[in-house]
C-alpha cells in the first residue's frame, strides 16, 4: 500500500488538515504539540480495561477502587462508605470474614468488577453515562444492588460532563456546610447531636468561603482550648471538635464566639446534623429547613412518595431539602434523576459526603455540574475531606469570570 492510498484509507489528509487549520486560528507556539493534542482528541474514547482493588478509607475500613484505562489515558475512582445505613440504601457488599478486616474486607465487590463488570464495559465509550450505568444496573438486576455492591458499581469512573449530562447550563460553587463540632456516633463526647456546621453563605466566591470556613474552625480550637483545654480539641470522625460537652446550647455558644472573632457574624450561618433517624427533638413548624437523609436515601421512589405527602406539602413545601449521597443509590443517572425530581418540587438539594471517604473528589464535581447549592464534607482538615473542597477552588479558577456562587440563593 503506498502513503497516498493509506492517508486516502483512514481519511488523514482531511484530519491533518483540519488539525493544521485549527492551529493556525489558535496561534499556537507549539504546533506540533497542539496538532498532536487535536487529532487525539477527535478519536473517539473507548475503554480497554477495567482494574479494582480493595484500599482503605478515612477510617481505615476496607472499599473499594477501580482504575478505568482508555484509549487516551488511565483515570481513577473509589468509593465513599457510611456509618448509618438506612433500610432503602443501596448495599455495599462486604465479604463478613471475620478473620480479614473484622468482616469489612471488599474482595466480593473487587472481584464484580474485575470480572463481570469489566467484561461488560470493556468497548463502551466512557462518555456515556447513561448507558454504562444501564450495563451495571442490567448485571444486578436488584433494586438495592444487593448483587454486585454499590461499592463496586459507584467507583468505576467533571463538572462539565456532568452539566451536559443534567441539561444544567448555570455551573454554580456550592455553599460549603463544615463541621465543626462532632457528636453523637461520629464523636466520644457526651454530645446527643451528631454534627454543628457553619455555612459561609455571605461570601462572594467559594474560595472566600472556604476563607472563612478555615478562619473559624481556627478560631474556635483556640475557644475550645481556653475552656476546656488541649484535650477538648479531639477531633470526631468528620474533622469536627468533640469537646466533652452535653449540651447543645453549650456547643452553639462555643461556635457563635468562635465566629464573632473573626468578623464574619452576618456572613456566616449555624446548622446542626442532629441525625434524626436516632431520636426526634423538634417540632416541624419550629424548622427553618428540613434536610432529608437516611428517611429518602436519595431513591427516587422514596422521593416521590415524599413530594406527595401532604404532611410534608403542608409543613415543608418551603424548606425541604434533598441529602445526596451518591454511593446511597448507586449509579450517576440515578442521581441526575433524584436531583431532577427535587429541584422539580422546589426542594433545596446538598451534596453530601459520608463518613468512610477516601481522596477522590467526584462530589466536588457533581455538585457543581448539578448546581446543587449546597455541599457537605466535613470540616475544613484531613486530606479526605480537603480533597473536595481544593477541587471546588480549582473548578472556580477555570471557570474564571464564569464562576457563580451559590450564597444566599443557594436554594435556586
């Protein structure tokens, strides 16, 4: 075969022409590179392998994460894991061998994906959300995916995928909620609630947020010190500091002087995880907003009989809000379409991390590709947590003067 007939065969006069013309608009210093980067680009992704493995996460409790190779480069997931696991949840599927990891070990979920899901993707264009969701969900056949494990289907492999994916075209930085004092099971402190959290609504960009959110949670170790000494700045499993303390009003009063040492009172609101599937303290009249988490489980279903309560329209229609917790239902078009569901009745929706995490920090892009307003992920400390907050200040660098955040609107 002579050169003109194998350019004439695979079409290359025309890519390279196309490529050339398109360095030449670009002005580009390094042609051959921008070229190079061109044509690779227009080659379509398809995956060639797919390799999970068991890691360890925050709490140095066994899950799950895969490598997903295409024909472009290698990418990286893994997924998060909860403490309180709610009757609706998606199943993370662990092994119960006493004697590996106290039963925690994932080599169940390791060996779906290593085998039967990998056999299933390997061909399929990565780009397609939808229908490598649709694979994995035809392969368990369980509405919980009891199966295979939620574990596994979750960390195979933003922002702007993700918006493309949703239909969203309004890319808007989530206002953070950091803890700051932890309680309940996330803590050895006497404290019944489960976290206090500070939401820098009055900031103009995330990374003034996240300012602010850093310059309180500093403040407030050097309060807690002061009343209670060193030993009350023990940190629980989200990063909050657990004081040895009962009271709720005793820990609100220490975030309240922590925020007014740094100025920022006006700008800065409280809220509090009081893990309500544990216990009920509130009447719903007296709730400024009510966030759904282990009673929805971000189901679609559980949503829906949720929007058609009429308790819940008569008490909430103005304060609802959804807790996603992605690895809660298992797959990204599930979530697109609880996420939908919620916006559709008004909800507000917070993007939420779990309390087993590891340094992947898909959540940061999610939140933003979905616009959820809101997202959760501990305290402004440990590189688990951190991960997902220094991707959000990375997406609002590239977005430039593009970037919106969410503040007091955080709602819409």
């Amino acid at each position: 075969m002579s050169v003109q007939e194998y350019l004439d065969k695979h079409m290359l006069s025309r890519k390279i022409e196309d490529a050339v013309n398109a360095a030449v608009r670009a002005k580009t210093s390094d042609p051959v590179l921008f070229i190079s980067n061109h044509m690779k680009k227009a080659v379509p992704s398809v995956i060639t392998k797919v390799k999970a493995r068991q890691i360890l996460d925050s709490r140095g409790i066994p899950t799950v994460e895969v490598d997903l190779t295409t024909n472009k480069g290698m990418f990286r997931a893994s997924a998060p894991s909860g403490d309180s696991s709610g009757m609706y949840e998606a199943v993370e599927l662990r092994d119960g061998d006493k004697g590996l990891y106290l039963g925690n070990s994932v080599n169940r979920a390791v060996k779906n994906v290593n085998e039967k899901i990998s056999e299933a993707l390997i061909g399929m264009d990565p780009t397609l959300q939808s229908q490598i969701d649709q694979a994995m969900i035809d392969l368990d056949k369980t509405e919980k995916k009891g199966e295979l494990g939620a574990n596994a289907i979750l960390a195979v492999p933003l922002y702007k995928h993700i918006a493309d994916l949703s239909g969203k075209t309004n890319l808007t930085l989530p206002v953070p909620a950091f803890t700051v004092i932890s309680g309940g099971k996330h803590a050895g402190n006497s404290l019944a609630i489960q976290e206090i959290m500070i939401l820098p609504i009055g900031a103009i960009r995330f990374e003034e947020a996240l300012q602010m959110g850093s310059e309180t949670y500093q403040h407030l170790k050097v309060v807690i010190t002061e009343k209670y000494g060193a030993h009350g700045c023990n940190i629980g499993e989200n990063g909050g500091f657990a004081p040895d303390i009962s009271s709720i009003k005793e820990g609100l009063d220490l975030v309240k002087e922590a925020i007014n040492r740094t100025g920022y009172n006006e700008k800065i609101k409280i809220a509090i995880d009081v893990a309500a599937t544990d216990f009920c303290i509130v009447v719903a009249k007296q709730l400024k907003e009510v966030v759904g988490d282990d009673l929805l489980m971000s189901n679609s279903k559980r949503i829906e009989r949720a929007v058609m309560n009429p308790l819940a329209t008569l008490f909430f229609s103005s304060s609802m809000t959804l807790l996603v917790q992605i690895n809660q239902i298992g797959t990204v078009t599930e979530t697109i379409e609880v996420v939908k569901l919620a916006k559709d009745a008004q909800w507000g929706v917070v993007t939420s991390h779990r309390c087993g995490e590891t340094e992947d920090s898909f959540i940061a892009d999610l939140s933003v590709g979905l616009a959820t307003g809101q997202i959760k992920s501990g305290a402004p400390c440990r590189g688990e947590q951190l991960a997902k907050y220094n991707q959000l200040l990375r997406i609002e660098e590239e977005l430039g003067d593009h970037a919106i955040y969410a503040g007091e609107d955080w709602r819409q």
